[in-house]
C-alpha cells in the first residue's frame, strides 16, 4: 500500500519511519531542500546558527519518551549537553541577600532548594512544596506510548496507573497556580521579583516551569550537541534506510480528491503522484484551507482559523552573531532588564534582553570563536510575513536597523570582550520562518496551550467527509514542540496500521 506524506519536518519523518517499519511504501513530498522543517540550523560564514531544539524532552533512559526516540534514533550514540543552569536573570529592583540582582534557576533539583532556602530561609513552607511537586512528577513520568498490551500485562499498567492518583492530585492542586500567585506565597522580595520576571514578566502556569525542571534534574531534556539540523539528519537517515523516499524542492499545491476520497498530490510543475492514503504532516491551516481549498471544515476547524478557541504559538525575530572569542566565562543563557524600551519593528514590546551563548557546543563554531543568539518571541507574525512581501527593500532596512540595535545592546552588556570581534550577523524574522517551513504566521510551536491544559486536542488526525487522509503534526497539541511531532506522527502510524488490520511493530534503531 502506498502512502504520500507531505512535509519531511519531524513529524513527516517520525510517520515515515513507522509506516516503513511496517511494511507500507511511503513517499515523502517537502518544499525545501532539507529535513527537518522547524527543526533546523544554518551555516553564515564559519558559524552554525541554531534556530530551534534547546533542550528534548526525552534525551536520557531517564524519561519514557526515550523509548520513542529510541525506537527512531540511535539515542546512545548522540551527544547530548546537560546544563548546570537552566537560565539567570538579572531582576530589576531588588538584591538577594548577597547584595545581587541574578537570580540562577539550577537544574539540579538538590541544587535548586539549597539556594532558594539559603536566599529565604522565612519561604521554607511554599519551597518545599515547589520542589515536592516536581520530585512527584519525576516519580510519575507520563507513559507516552500505550500499546495495545495483552491481558496479564494490561492488568499489571492498570494497578501502577493508579499510583498515578498522587500525580493527578498535584496536577490539580497547581492547575491554577502561576509564577505569579507562587511569587505571592514568598516573602522574600528578591525571590518574589525572581519568580515574577522568570518568564519576561509573563504569568505562566507554574507547571511550564516544574515540569521541565524535574526533566533537567534527570538530565533527560540535553541539548543535542551539532545542533538541530544534524539532529533532523539522523531522522532522514534512518527514514532513507528504513527504504523510504523524499522528494526535496517539490512543494505540493494541492491534495486531489475525488467524491470524498483522497488520491493525490498535485505537486511544483503540475506533476501528479497518486496513492492509497494521503498524510499531511504540513502546516495546518494549509492543508485545511490552502491544499484542500477549505472543502473539509467543520465548525471546530472554523472557529480555530478564525482565533476563537486558542491563539497561534509565538513566532520569533531571531539576531545572531558569530564572534572571535570564546566567551566561556559566560553563562549559557541569561536575561537582564534594559534601561528603556525595546520597541520591535512589528510593535512588540520587550524591557529585557535574552542572550543565548552556544559556549558548550564546539561544533557550532570554529575553535576560539561561540555563536550568540538572541531571540524575541512575537505574536506579530503576519507584520514581517506581509512585509516582506508587500515590500522587499524596506524589509531588509529594517531587519539591518534593528540588528544594529541589538548589537549595541549586546555590545554593552558583554563589553569590551567583544569590540570589533562580531564577524557574522544574522537576522531570522517569522517570514523566515514562514517561507521556509510554511508555518500559519511564522508560529514556532503550533497553537499556544489555553488556560485549560487538560482540554482535548483542538485538530484531529481526520477530516470529516474525507476518506484515506490522514494528518499528523505539532498542531495536533497545543504547546507542540519536537515530543509531540512525533508522538503523532508514531500515533498516526498505528492508527493506520490499525486501520488496514495489521499489527503494529517497531524496530529499534541501532
Ligand atoms: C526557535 C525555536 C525553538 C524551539 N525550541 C524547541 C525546543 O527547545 N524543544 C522542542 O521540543 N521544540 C522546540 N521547538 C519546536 C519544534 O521545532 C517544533 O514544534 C517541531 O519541529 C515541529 O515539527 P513538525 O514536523 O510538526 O512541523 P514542521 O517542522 O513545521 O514540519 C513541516 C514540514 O512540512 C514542510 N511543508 C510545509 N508546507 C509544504 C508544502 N506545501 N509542500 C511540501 N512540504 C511542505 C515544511 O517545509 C516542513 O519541513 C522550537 C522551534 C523554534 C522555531
């Protein structure tokens, strides 16, 4: 049985693989001349500027997404970095005890209620339960793959579930907990201002902090050293051996149907590429409403497009900076206040900058010489992408404009270290990302999670009224990210086998 799949991003290549190891014939179909999709990395003189993965879930034995990985990527063989430090942040007004504005966010879980019991002995009660709930996660990791078990075993997974009962207790209890109603519990006002500012001054739920931190403390959320477009390599590569096939440079236009059945792809030069079954692991909005010509939505896909159920994952301006000197001296990845204002061409507002040094990953650089990035997350997409193309050369003025200006920025902050040594600046705006990956308003993730984060999927696998297509990718879960991408892809792949009445196998790379 053949299958098209369009898009070779993670998701595309996850799909690919499973389909491969059980025994379908898959072509993959992707506009760009590499894989990976979102995934990715570029070369800019000697430098590698990395555009996406700072951390994957799933990295170590010490998560059950590894066994996923594993089953995709010869996980033992792949480099990961861990860090010591997950990010410091200079705070604004206040000092801790020590007379100093950083506050460091340790990954080591022993580490991280050391320090914050040291800085506030009087906040024993509302640390201890911070650090509690995620040494209850660590002990509660979510099985991701449910395999269809036979019965003893079945019966054995429901028994452990219900130890799971503890999890669900603290799921609940910090549902409605943010970094700024935990602040409230401190009395301690360096802490407080710490906690306040820890997602750029943003309220978050408290978990999108514990949650990776009880993986950094297992140190199953590494970097993977190379960088993310090598990563995405390794999934092609094992696609290709598994005896799949990608077509590079070849956009598809649209998805042919006929009377409610999928049949084909119409791809660049008006070539059609007929098969059995059709999975999308493109964009969503243009598989529903571009290659599909909006035939197949129904109330819950409409009111997706038109924003009334969650918004669209922040997209993001991306300046890089190649530069002669190591910076090793600096920590990875911090965030300090700026003196004014920081208007982004596309009306954002930011009082901070992130600086992100690529200090432990030496194949980013020549020897001697780091990559830095530093990054503005937006939900102004559509201004760069409308910009452009309704207006090439004012795009690039002011790209370049506000590159200098960062520079200055990051020229004073890391000082005279750095005078006359940048060699390379880089800017990714979300047209970047929009024209190379096609994501709906440069979204770097999908949809943004709403409030309700145990709410069900907002994008199915299926359209309604259309038979033998499938649809796999970030966009199936709101917050998205690498996990997801192949969680549905592998999810998709079973569902199809399961479909077609075979038992669904893996094969664990090697
Ligand atoms: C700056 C940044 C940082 C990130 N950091 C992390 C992180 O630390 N950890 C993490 O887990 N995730 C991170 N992510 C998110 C992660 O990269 C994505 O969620 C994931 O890669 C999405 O994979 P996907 O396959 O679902 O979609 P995509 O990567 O969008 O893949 C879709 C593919 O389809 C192709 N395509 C689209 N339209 C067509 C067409 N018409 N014809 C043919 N091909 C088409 C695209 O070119 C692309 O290759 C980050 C993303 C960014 C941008």
């Amino acid at each position: 049985m053949k299958i098209n799949i369009i898009g070779a991003g993670m998701s595309g290549l996850c799909a690919g693989c499973y389909l491969q190891m059980n025994g379908f014939e898959t072509e993959i179909f992707e506009k760009h001349s590499i894989p990976g999709g979102l995934c990715t990395s570029w070369k800019t003189g000697d430098y590698t500027i990395d555009g996406c993965a700072h951390w994957i879930l799933g990295s170590d034995a010490g998560s059950s997404f590894y066994k996923m990985w594993s089953e995709l990527l010869d996980m033992k063989n792949i480099e990961f970095h861990n860090h010591d430090v997950r990010v410091e942040v200079d705070v604004r007004h206040n000092v801790n005890k020590y007379g100093s504005k950083t506050f460091i966010l340790y990954t080591d879980i022993n580490v991280l209620e050391k320090y914050l019991l040291d800085l506030s002995p009087e906040d024993e009660k509302p640390i201890k339960e911070f650090i509690r709930s995620m040494r209850v996660m660590q002990k509660f990791d979510l099985p991701p793959i449910m395999d269809d078990l036979p019965f003893f075993q079945a019966m054995w997974r429901g028994i452990k579930m219900t130890r799971y009962l503890e999890f669900v207790y603290w799921f609940l209890k910090l549902k409605n907990e943010t970094n700024f109603t935990f602040a409230k519990k401190l009395k301690n006002k360096f802490l407080r201002e710490s906690f306040e500012f820890l997602y750029d001054g943003y309220e978050v739920n408290i978990l999108v902090i514990t949650m990776p931190l009880s993986c950094f403390d297992k140190k199953s959320a590494g970097y993977p050293i190379g960088g993310s477009l090598a990563f995405a390599e390794k999934m092609e590569k094992r696609y290709l051996q598994l005896g799949g096939k990608i077509h590079y440079k070849t956009p598809v236009k649209k998805i042919l149907v006929e009377n409610g059945v999928a049949k084909g792809l119409l791809v660049r030069n008006n070539v059609i590429h007929n098969s059995d079954i059709i999975l999308s692991a493109a964009d969503w909005h243009f598989t529903l409403f571009d290659a599909l010509d909006g035939k197949f939505v129904d109330k819950n896909a409409q009111d997706l497009k038109d924003l009334k159920k969650l918004e669209v994952f922040y997209s993001v301006l991306q300046i890089g900076f190649g530069i002669n000197a190591d910076l090793k001296d600096f920590p990875h990845f911090f965030r300090f206040p700026l003196d004014e204002k920081l208007v982004l061409p596309d009306g954002t507002i930011y009082d901070r900058l992130e600086i992100h040094i690529y200090n432990y990953d030496p194949t980013l650089a020549p020897k001697g010489k780091v990559s830095v990035v530093v990054s503005f997350y937006t939900k102004e997409g559509d201004f760069w992408i409308d910009l452009r193309k309704n207006n090439r050369v004012k795009y690039r003025e002011v790209k370049k404009d506000f590159a200098d200006k960062i520079l200055h920025l990051v020229e004073k902050r890391l000082g005279t270290i750095i005078k006359d040594k940048v060699e390379v600046i880089d800017i990714a705006t979300p047209a970047t990302v929009y024209r190379y990956t096609n994501n709906w308003k440069g979204s770097t993730q999908g949809w943004l999670p709403g409030k309700n984060l145990l709410a069900a999927s907002p994008v199915d696998f299926t359209l309604p009224g259309l038979k033998n297509f499938y649809y796999s990718s970030h966009w199936n879960q709101p917050g998205g990210g690498l996990p997801i991408a192949i969680k549905t892809g592998r999810d998709i792949a079973k569902h199809i086998c399961k479909i077609n009445k075979k038992k669904f196998i893996t094969v664990a790379a090697k």
